[in-house]
C-alpha cells in the first residue's frame, strides 16, 4: 500500500475508486492488488474499504492498481508563485486508444495509470475541471511518446486510467488553470515527467530481451 498524506484536508476532483467526483481528502492510497485478490464474485469496493479500514484509512482517497507500487514516480515543477506535484504508478497491461475500445483487451488486465497530482494554491471549481484536463492532456502525451515504435496507432492510455487533482482549501482561488496559465504549465510537466517515467519503465519491463525471444524460438 502507497499513502500519500497531507498535513490537513485537501479538496480533491477526480475518479477515483473511492471519493470519486468533489471530496475532501488528507490520505490518497494505492492498493496493489493481484488476480487471486479479486475473483469474479469479490465485491472490489467492499474488498478496497476493508484493506483501508484496517490501516485506519477509513476516509482516504483510493485508487487500486496491479502495477508494483514501489514503481511508483514523483516529479516536481515550480513556475512563477504556483508548485505542482505529481505522484503515479503506471501500468500498460489493459492499454487502449481512444474511439478503439479493444473489449476483449481488458478481461484479466488490470494495468492502469493512477495519477494524484496536488497544486499549491486553492483552485475555484472550473480551475479544477482545467486542471484535470490538463492532467489527461500530460498523461496522453507521454503514453503515445513512450509507445513501441512499431506501433502505427499508439495507444493514449489504459481502460481503468484515474486521475485525482487536489488543492488546499480555503484563501483566494485560481480562475484559471489553463495551458497558458503559470498553474497549467506545471502541472503538465509534473504529469507528463512522471507519466513518462512510469511507461518507459513498463515497456522496457515488459518488452523481451532479444535474447530470450531467440532463445523461445529456438526450443
């Protein structure tokens, strides 16, 4: 499990397993998970809140993921008075492009791009909805850019990718947080270092070494 805490509360937007949507939140968990975790009968929310409760994590945010958490990455952008921080683990097991669901891709994948990202200063409620959209906008250049070459048609992301943004509460907030605003610029390079990161990690790990392919054909 990877717990990310905050000194107080944060107003949060995103899609996350639970809290989902506006919420307030101090902890944002990860729980790694495995195929013998969640059979076809487990109940995945009933089976995430009871791993949480018994870690007293009972009002965290919480994303699951079957990528190993420790391959998880944290990138950093100050621009002008505003910091961004990103954290994410990304996994590619279940990757789609967008307008080509691929159903049959995602029965038993659970890979999955989770993305917390806090900003510095409170945001009003369209700067979060801006913020988000930047953030899928970081996350979707890096995939495509760190996808096989091979590839024609990169993929843009996962079937299960979440996204949450958080922001202190209280004090005057941002209007904006669009590409030309110093809020979006950092937060696109927060997201898009860590995305990167996260992916070329997975492809190397996931691509076979020549070596073995050779040495499979052979037998």
């Amino acid at each position: 499990m990877l717990v990310v805490r905050f000194d107080e509360p944060m107003q949060t937007l995103g899609w996350p397993v639970l809290k989902p949507g506006f919420a307030s939140a101090r902890e944002i968990v990860w729980l790694e998970v495995h195929d013998g975790d969640l059979p076809i009968h487990v109940d995945a929310v009933a089976f995430l809140k009871e791993k949480l409760a018994a870690e007293s994590l009972v009002e965290a945010a919480a994303f699951m993921t079957s990528r190993d958490i420790r391959r998880h990455y944290v990138k950093h952008c100050g621009v002008g008075a505003v910091a961004a921080t990103c954290v994410a683990t990304v996994g590619l097991s279940n990757a789609e492009r967008v307008g080509s669901r691929r159903a049959s891709k995602c029965r038993g994948a659970f890979g999955t791009i989770n993305t917390l990202v806090h900003v510095s200063c409170p945001l009003a409620l369209g700067a979060f909805i801006e913020a988000v959209s930047i953030a899928a906008q970081a996350r979707t250049a890096a995939v495509m850019e760190t996808s096989p070459v091979q590839q024609v048609r990169p993929v843009t992301g996962t079937g299960t990718d979440c996204i949450i943004i958080a922001a202190p509460k209280g004090g005057r907030p941002a209007d904006c947080a669009g590409l030309h605003t110093d809020i979006g610029e950092a937060i696109g390079a927060a997201v898009y270092d860590a995305i990167f990161a996260g992916a070329t990690q997975w492809w190397v790990e996931a691509t076979p070494h020549p070596a073995v392919q050779r040495t499979r054909g052979a037998l």
